[in-house]
C-alpha cells in the first residue's frame, strides 16, 4: 500500500510539473487576481478536471474514448481553437495596478478557461491516459485506490501552490509590469501549443 502511494505521488508530480497551458493559467489568474481567494475559481476547476481525468485513466474509460478516431481529430480541433482564442485573449489583459482596478477574469471565465486548457489538451489527456492509466495497471484493490488518491493529492496541491505563488509575485509587482510580462509569455505558450497540436492533426 506504501509503495502504492508514493508511486502515485511521485508519477503525479513528474506529470504536472512541466510548464503548460494549464500551470500558466492558474498562476496567471494568481498573480493577477486581487485575492487569493478570487482565484479559487481556477483552482477548484483545475483540479477537479484532473481529478476527472485520472479517474477515466484509472478506469479505462478515456483509452476506449480516445480510441475512436474522428473522435480524436474533433478534440484536438477544438483544443486548437481554444488556445488561439485563449492565446488573444491573454495578450491583450492589462494587468490593475492596484485592487481597486480588479479587472482580470471573473469567476465564470476562470472556470470557462481552466476547463478548456484542462479537458481540450490531448497531449494532457494522452499523458494521463498513457501514464497514469498504465502504471494503475500495477495494482488492485487497495493499493489502486492508493496510487489514484495520491495522484489526486498531488494536482490538488499542485494547484494550491500555484495560485499562491502566483499571488505573492502579483503582490511585489505595484508597477504591473510582471503581470504583463506574465500574459505576455502565458499568450506565447498557448499559440505554441496550439501550433503543436494543429501540426499533429496531419499525423492522425
């Protein structure tokens, strides 16, 4: 059971530990949000995506899903979509320069987009499915609900942390100069992805 865990806490970390569309976003939404506590939106629906889809992994059910072929071209179309979309979007946020401003993202849009970047990402949802799913293989019973609540854990925490350091940063920044780098670079990185996936739509 022990080993069970710690499989699954550290599988979880090494996954969600790379810089992606998702990681930018939540601590974007962070560093620009006047709070904490505005951000949760992100927070919560982050990690209940990815509580989703280690689920699915773990019970087969996204394999057989991402087996069907026109279905996967459609997903990764629309993900396409969505970075672009978010991408522009992200670009053109000004950051406040103090609370009173408190633009940014309200709660339904901070919801909208972190189920986007979290559910529209094939390379995440294969990643999920091809690792996480894999390496459940292991075990049975006990030590498989281990494995899966400890890589639950992990994106929990994981995403805790990213929102709280992504308020701490928005705090040493009174110009808002960061912040607008922080969009700036956040943009860039979702029209990469976006290119990425459009070029593997040829490969599918």
């Amino acid at each position: 059971m022990i080993e069970a865990i710690l499989h699954g806490l550290v599988l979880a970390f090494g996954l969600i530990l790379p810089l992606g569309a998702q990681n930018v976003f939540v601590f974007n939404q962070g560093a620009a949000q006047p709070t904490f506590w505005r951000a949760l939106p992100v927070v919560v629906t982050a990690f209940l995506c990815d509580m989703l889809l280690i689920l699915l992994a773990v019970l087969g059910v996204s394999l057989v899903v991402l087996t069907i072929a026109w279905l996967k071209t459609v997903l990764y179309v629309v993900g396409v979509c969505f970075l672009l979309y978010m991408g522009y979007l992200t670009w053109r946020s000004r950051p406040a320069v103090d609370d009173s401003e408190a633009q940014q993202f309200s709660a339904k849009r901070q919801i909208m987009f972190a189920a986007s970047v979290s559910l529209l990402n094939p390379h995440a949802i294969l990643d999920t499915v091809g690792v996480i799913g894999t390496s459940s293989l292991s075990y049975t019973g006990t030590e498989k609900w281990g494995f899966t609540l400890a890589c639950i854990i992990v994106s929990c925490l994981w995403f805790i942390g990213l929102a709280v350091a992504g308020r701490m940063a928005g705090k040493l920044d009174r110009s808002g100069r960061l912040l607008r780098g922080l969009n700036i670079i956040s943009a860039i990185i979702m029209w990469g992805l976006a290119l990425y996936m459009a070029s593997q739509l040829f490969f599918l």
